[in-house]
C-alpha cells in the first residue's frame, strides 16, 4: 500500500504536556521502506474511509517522526486553517 491514515503528533502543550494530534493521510515516497514518509491532510468522506482510518490508526498507533524532525506551526488565511510542517531535524523543541 502506498498510503495509509494516521494520526500525527502536532503539538505538545508546554504547561501541561498534552498532545495535540491530526488525523493524515500519510504517504511513503522511498518506495518499499519508509524511508521518505510524507503527508497530507485527511479528506474523511464516507464511513467507509472512516472506518479505514480508525484501523489504521488502531493498528500502528501515533506518528512522532514528524513531530520529533520538523516543527509544525498553525497557519490561516481568508479561506483556510491548518498545521504547516517544515523538516528541521535535530533542532531543540521549545
């Protein structure tokens, strides 16, 4: 399979320690290993996607690789709301 949903960890609440999670579509780009994993926001359009994404998710648990190598930032613009991710591994997270 060339994708599959996830859930991703977005943020963590430096007060408490909450986390924050998006439900994605993730993709592998590197071919057979996921070497190159990317993502896109999930478009949930029917129960059966729904139930798709509940067992993906149940089955592999969350997704801390983007989170522990990049840094997402919430954006918005006339139209849309939405977490930006940009690949910044090995940076401190604040």
């Amino acid at each position: 399979m060339n994708w599959k949903y996830g859930m991703i960890l977005v943020q963590i609440d430096p007060e408490d320690g909450e986390e924050l999670y998006e439900l994605v579509e993730l993709y592998n780009m590197g071919g057979d290993k996921m070497t190159s994993p990317a993502f896109a926001h999930a478009r949930v359009m029917s129960p059966k996607e729904l139930t798709m994404a509940y067992h993906d998710v149940q089955r592999d648990g969350t997704n801390r690789w983007f989170y522990d190598n990049g840094t997402f930032t919430w954006e918005r613009d006339d139209v849309t709301e939405q977490w930006a991710w940009d690949w910044n591994p090995h940076e401190e997270k604040e």
